[in-house]
C-alpha cells in the first residue's frame, strides 16, 4: 500500500484535519445532547417536581433506581409527601422498603396519620409491621378511631353466645367489643380472632356461674364488668375499651331437658335390668320343669321294679295272696279318698 498518497487526499477534497476534528466534537456532543435529552424526558418531570418540593432527588439517584427496576413515581411522590410532612425519611429508605417487598404509600400515610394524632411510631417500627404483613395504616388509623367488632363473627357460623345459667336456663347473648390497635404488640401480638374468642369464653363462664338467668336478665352490664376485669386483651395487638352486651335473649331449658333425657335413660336402664330378671325366672322355671321330668322318669322306673319285687316275695314266701289283696284293697281305699279330697288319682295309685 502507497502511505504517500494519504497526506494528499485531504488536500485533494478540501477538507483539512481540523474540520475532521471538528466534525469528531460535533458527532459527540451531539450525542451527549440527545443523552442528556433522553434522561430529561424521562426523568426531568419527577426532579424538577422533587426539586420544586424541597424534596431533591438527583439525576443519578433516580437513573440508579430505573437501573433496579423501583417504581420512580412511588418513591418520589412519598418522598415528597414526607418531606412536606417535616417526616426525616430519605430516598434511600424509600427505596430500600419498596426492594424489600413493602408497601411504601401505607407506611408513609401512617406515618402522616400517626405525626398528625401524636402517636409514637418511628419508621423502623413502621416498616417491620409493614413487612410483617398487617396494614400499618388500618393499625394507626384503629389506633385513632377506636374499632368496634362483633362478638361473635357475624359472618361465622353462629349468631349468638350460647351460655347456661346454674337454674339450667340458657341465655343468647350479642356483644359488641370496642378496641383500639396496641402499636407496640401488633408485630407478634393476636388478631381479633382471638380477642372474639376470649370475650365469648368470658361471657360463657360469667352466666354460667350465675345463680339463675334472672340475675343476670336484670343486670347485664355485669357480665360486662366480670369479663373487663379478666384482662382478654393480653398478648394481643388491642386494647380493650368497652364490652357492650347488645342483646340478650333467653332459650330452651337446658337443664329440664337433660334431666328428661337422664331420666328417659333410667327408665330404659331399669327396663333392660327387668327383663334381665325376667329371662333369669324363664330359664330357672325352664330348669325345673326339667328337674320335674327327671324326677317323674325316676318314679317311673321305680314304679316298674314293684311288680318284679312282688313276684320274687311271691317266690320266695315272704308274701301271701291274702297279704297281696290287702295292699289292693288299700290302694283302692286311697284312690277314692283321693278321688273325694280332689287330688291327682294317678299320684294316690302309686303310692
């Protein structure tokens, strides 16, 4: 290749080695300029809105969180939101929370709510109830305005407590349990399944040690009293304000039917034991209708050897024909006095 020729080229076009360079600076800065034009279209909105809000949040804070894959708009809205709210949270906390699976708009509105009611809540605390899945801004806003459930569930599968009083009467109670969200035991602490479930035990166990239901028809804010007294909302994420029975209605007579049913199972106790005895006295009546049989065989045979024994005393000379019609003649005698005094012939003949 002939290098000589390339000094001339350049003279030969008329384009000299600064327009080259020139040209070089242009192609660049051009480039830069649609660069920096891409990244103000894309995030000159969201910080010239951060910037105007005291809030600033820069060009390669913002570049670095579209880089992670971080709702811009999220952050920097919240952000600003936080800042006006004079709440010290930075952008890297927002986005920390927001990478960590949190909600981010519900932390920063409970923060807001609980600045506002003067409630103490940090943003630690804040996120870790957040992260551990319960609604921070339901929690702060219980906290504020107290909540009112009803015990038990309506939406479950009974409509009242069911309780027995010591008369065996039973009562249909409707309560209704006014809390307020405990900030510091929500992370860990119970739900209102659980305060549902205390309240009705206490309300079961308070009539049930009642002397009768009129008691407690008379006075019913007792009920109330005894449970309050119980302390029901240990360990749990609320605090117990006030336990309102709404209604109380008086059922079956539970003990009248468990006495019917005890007595209806002694009856077929005392039943089952009669015929117990009674197929005892048909076997043993059974067994002597045997006994009987067995007997009368045994006469019967005994019978049989009588005319043999004669006829060997005939034999022998130890009885005559006179003494033979004597004994015939007795039997007869003793036959028809049988016969007059009703009894059975064929037993006097035997005889």
């Amino acid at each position: 290749m002939n290098t000589s020729l390339l000094p001339t080229i350049p003279l030969t076009l008329g384009v000299t080695p600064g327009d080259i360079a020139l040209y070089g600076l242009g192609v660049v800065g051009a480039i830069i300029v649609i660069i920096l034009l891409f990244v103000f279209l894309n995030f000159g909105n969201l910080w010239i809105q951060a910037w105007t809000s005291n809030a600033p949040v820069g060009f390669t804070d913002l570049i670095g969180m579209k880089l992670r894959k971080v709702d811009l708009r999220t952050i920097v809205i919240n952000r600003i939101s936080a800042t006006k709210a004079g709440l010290p949270v930075t952008t890297n906390q927002l986005e920390t929370h927001y990478l960590a699976g949190g909600r981010v708009t519900n932390v920063i509105r409970a923060l807001i709510a609980a600045r506002g009611a003067n409630i103490s809540l940090d943003w630690g605390t804040a996120t870790a109830i957040d992260l551990a899945g319960r609604d921070i801004l339901d929690a702060v806003q219980t906290s504020v305005n107290p909540k009112v459930i009803d015990c038990p569930d309506q939406r479950g599968p009974r409509a009242t407590i069911d309780a027995v009083a010591a008369n065996g009467i039973q009562l249909k109670v409707k309560a209704r349990v006014t809390v307020r969200t405990n900030l510091r035991q929500l992370v860990g602490g119970a739900t209102e399944e659980t305060v549902i479930a205390r309240v009705g035990q206490g309300i079961v166990s308070t009539i049930g040690s009642a002397h009768d239901h009129k008691s407690v028809l008379e006075n019913p804010d007792e009920i109330t009293k005894t449970v309050m007294k119980q302390g029901l909302d240990a360990g749990t994420a609320f605090e117990i304000l006030s336990i309102d029975i709404a209604d109380i209605d008086v059922g079956d007579n539970i003990g009248a039917k468990l006495m019917y049913a005890q007595a209806e199972a002694n009856t077929k106790m005392a039943q089952a034991e009669a015929e117990k005895r009674r197929a005892l006295a048909v076997a043993s009546e059974q067994e002597f209708k045997a006994e009987a049989q067995k007997n009368r065989a045994a006469v019967v045979l005994a019978e049989a050897e009588v005319p043999r024994a004669m006829a060997d005393a005939f034999r022998k000379g130890n009885m005559g024909i006179m003494d033979y019609y004597r004994m015939k003649n007795m039997q007869a005698d003793t036959a028809m006095r049988g016969s007059i005094a009703g009894t059975d012939p064929s037993q006097t003949s035997g005889q």
